[in-house]
C-alpha cells in the first residue's frame, strides 16, 4: 500500500464541531479490512423509527453494497448502517452478494432489529472479495460502545485516498423545535456525476416521512453531488444516504409528510448547504489536487446544455492540466466546448479566468495582458467562465486540476 498522501492544500481551515443528533449513535473500529493500524468500520445506530432515504451510482455495475440498499430502502425504515472501507466489495459476484447478507444478519443480530432495517456501504477496492466474518464481535462491541459525539471519528474511518474528513453541520427551526442536520462524505478520487467513490451520509432528528426524505434528497443532490467531478469516472460504489430519527418532535417540531411543505423552506436552505458543503470538501481533496476549479457556463440554450458543456471542460485533462501549470490555455476551453455536442457559436464566445477575460467573440480579447492574466493563475482557486451568447441557460459545475501525483497515487493504489 502506497504511503498516504499528506492533507491536501486546499482542505479546509475550519472543522465545524459536530453536534449530537438525538437517535443517534456512532463507533468506529479497527477490523482489519484492508488497511493495518487505522480504523476501517463505521457502525451508525439509530432509534426505531428511524426514516431513510438513498440516492446511488448509475453504474451499471454496482456492487453488492448498492444493490442491498435498494433492496431494503423500499421499507423506508433503517436502525443501523455499516460503512467499511479499504474493500468496495464491487464485481465479486456471488460472494460479494453472500458478504452482504453476512453483514446484514451479524448488524441486525448486534443492533436488535431485522436486517432490512440494516443499511450498508463499502469502499476502497474493486473485484476483491470482502471476508465479512471480520465484523463478527466487532459490530457487537461498537453497538455497546457507540456514542452521540464521534462524528469526526466516523468520517475518518471511512476515508481511503481522502487526505482529510469531510464533515458539515447546520441547525435550522422547525415548527417550535431546533432540528440539527449533520453530514459527512468521503472522496477523492473515481468522482464523476450520477452520484459521483464516493459515499455520504446525512442525519437529522427532523420527523420527516421516508417518501418526503427522499424527494429532498434527490433534489439536492442536481446541483451538488452531481455537479462535481474529479477525473470523469463514476464509481460502482456511489451512496448517499439520509436518515431522519423524528426525535425532534418530542420538542414540537411538526411531522413532515410531503416535500412540498412550507415549513420545510429554512430545512431545505439548510440541507442543500450541507450537500454542496460536502461536495465542494469533496472537489478540494481531489487526488493530487493543487487548485480547486469552478467551471461556469452561461448564454447557453438550457441548463441542461450548460451542465454537458462545463462537464466537457471540466473533465478535459488537457484543461485540467493547464491548470496544474498555471497556463490560461483558453484554446484548450474552446476545444472542450466544442467537443461537448452542445449547441456553440464561435463568433459569440468569450471565455474568461478568475474574472479576467482572455477571449472575446470567437478571438483573443484586444486588451490581453499576459502578465495580469499569469498572476491569477496562480491562486489556489480557479475559476472559468465561459459565455455563449445563445440564451440564458446557466450552470456550474467543480473539478480540480491534474498533477503528477493523481498518476503516482492511482499507479500505486493495489500495491
């Protein structure tokens, strides 16, 4: 296994402390999935009664983990998930299918609850068979162990090539209750749209139903989880889960039944940041990321035209590169605008980074300075913006740059 990298240069400066969420419970252990002197297990208890919602990869090959979410999410109800990492239990057939069920039953029998109540997720890596009897014991001892504060502990236990834990928190009023919303996700790297491996989990004590859960999350997730992309490759493992424990109600928070309900206006405002809180922690610790890139597209047909055309600069490694060398290349942007099968003017295109404009109307603009535009390049943050001319249709997407150490990490992942 390759040493792990140092924390990324764009990790953020400030870890929000984590508040307890009343119903639930976290520990973390070291079961020796795959990787020697760390923590690799995360069990997450929840009350009974606990709702639950899920978005996942578009994968056409998910792996065992994904497949048994969906399965037990038709209940709508969850008591525990259990998150491994260093194993993705992807394209293990059978086995990884029999690894799952031994998952389940070892939770369920540990928590006190059937095991479709039990929620899981792997990562780490594909086609190796994942030995699920290394959870026998462990998942009885973090049940009897489990504790309201260990938010930090669990997003590092699920951390593979991550450099540091993602985590995000906000409190919101609902009805005559303070609702607490807390999320953490990990990922660095196999990050593309469709959920981009990565995997996230968010925790309310909101009493909203599961049909309700899972339209605000599927909402959520557009112009979050799915406007990022760090090397244009989606996972087999991609989940991201939400629970609401409704203990909040005990304090006068109204039962939330429908997406649609007003009172949910300041809870949506809130859910949405942490989503795109976490997306962004995601974006910063791309694998050998130097720079965070924020793609802008406006003036196109529709958004949806604008969301194909930034991913097709966002994920152009020529872009991306240019970027890691702090090189304006805007003949690389035209290229992936172009690429992107979009509708496209070249006569009425304009490219701007960090602000400054460097083409103008399908052509160098008359008032480029070199230098100027050299010195911005140079931030930590980039941004580029790309404007059509064609209509309003606008869109964002972020990515990171390209670096030698994405190759040196992604070369020596299995050894």
């Amino acid at each position: 296994m390759a040493k792990p990298s140092p924390v990324s240069p764009l990790a953020p400066t400030h870890v929000p402390a984590m508040p307890e969420i009343a119903g639930v419970r976290l520990g973390t252990a070291a079961a020796g999935i795959r990787y020697k002197g760390r923590t690799d297990v995360l069990l997450a208890v929840m009350d009974k009664g606990t709702t639950a919602a899920g978005v996942f990869t578009t994968s056409k090959c998910p792996s065992a983990p994904v497949e048994w979410c969906r399965a037990v999410l038709k209940g709508g109800k969850a008591q525990a998930l259990v998150v491994n990492s260093g194993n993705a239990n992807a394209f293990t057939g059978k086995t990884g299918k029999a690894s799952t069920k031994l998952t389940g039953d070892i939770a369920a029998k540990a928590v006190g609850c059937k095991p479709n109540e039990i929620f899981l997720a792997s990562t780490g890596v594909i086609g190796e068979p994942l030995d699920a009897t290394k959870f026998n014991g462990v998942l009885d001892k973090l049940n009897e162990t489990a504790t309201p504060d260990g938010w930090l502990d669990a997003a590092k236990a699920i951390m593979t090539t991550d450099t540091f834990p993602k985590v995000a928190t906000a409190k919101v009023k609902l009805g005559k209750a303070t609702v607490t919303i807390n999320g953490m996700a990990k990922g660095a790297g196999m990050i593309a749209p469709d959920m981009a491996t990565m995997l996230s989990f968010i925790f309310t004590d909101a009493p909203i139903s599961a049909p309700a859960l899972q339209a605000l999350l599927k909402a959520g997730v557009a112009d979050s989880f799915n406007a990022v992309t760090i090397d244009g490759d989606t996972s087999t493992s991609d989940t991201l889960l939400m629970f609401a424990t409704g203990a909040a109600a005990a304090q006068g928070a109204p039962k939330i039944t429908k997406a649609s309900d007003v009172r949910l206006k300041a809870f949506v405002k809130a859910l949405h940041m942490i989503l795109n809180d976490l997306a962004e922690q995601v974006a910063r610790d791309g694998e050998g990321a130097r720079k965070l890139v924020e793609v802008v597209v406006e003036g196109a047909t529709t958004k949806a035209s604008a969301r194909r055309i930034a991913m097709s600069i966002a994920n152009s490694p020529l872009v991306k590169t240019a970027i890691a060398g702090e090189d304006a290349n805007w003949g690389r942007v035209v290229m992936a605008v172009g690429k992107a099968g979009e509708p496209a003017n070249r006569d009425k295109l304009s490219i701007s980074f960090n602000g400054i404009r460097v083409a103008k109307s399908g052509a160098r603009d008359p008032s480029y300075d070199e230098t100027e535009v050299s010195n911005a390049m140079k931030n930590d943050k980039v941004q580029i913006k790309v404007a059509l001319g064609l209509g309003k249709g606008r869109d964002r997407v972020l990515t990171c740059d390209l670096t030698k150490e994405y190759v040196a990490i992604n070369g020596d992942y299995r050894s």
